[in-house]
C-alpha cells in the first residue's frame, strides 16, 4: 500500500474551499484513497468525512492508496495539500 504523510498548508485546514478541491482531485483518481487525521480514517473522495476531520492549518494527515496509480495519485494530493489554497486565484487552482 502506498502511503503519504503530508502537513496541511491551507490557512483555514482543510474546510470549505480547499476541502472542496482536494476531495474534486480524490474523485479524479483511478483508485481508493484514504485519508488519515489522528485515529481518523475517511475516504478521501467524501467531502463530509474530510470536514469531519477537523484538520487545521499545520495538521499532519496521511494519504494511503493501493493499486495500479496509486502512487501518481497520492503525489498529486499531497501536492495540493502541501499548498496554501487560501491564498491561490481561484481561477488558477
């Protein structure tokens, strides 16, 4: 199983708007992924289990994958939660 840990940079954490684009990125990939706060595991595809992890700015999650691209899709979700959305154009994003 391949597996990410990654500090979310967002200002807010992870709620409204860069919850909505990392669980829009989740949706795009080709395999399940799971998201992990704590003692907390959720799909990373449900916007209501990412809000319910209550995860803030500078929270340590892990992503974990299996599968044929499981590795390209947790590159690219830790990527986006790497970055600070708050303060990117959403135009850009």
């Amino acid at each position: 199983m391949a597996q990410r840990t990654v500090t979310v940079a967002s200002a807010s954490g992870l709620h409204a708007r860069p919850a909505k684009l990392f669980v829009q990125a989740a949706m795009k990939a080709e395999v399940p992924v799971t998201i992990r706060a704590g003692e907390k595991t959720v799909p990373a595809k449900s916007m209501l289990g990412v809000l319910s992890l209550g995860a803030v700015h500078g929270t340590e999650v892990t992503l974990e994958a299996d599968g044929p691209g499981a590795e390209e899709a947790l590159d690219t979700l830790a990527a986006l939660l790497s970055r600070d959305l708050d303060a990117e154009d959403p135009a850009h994003a």
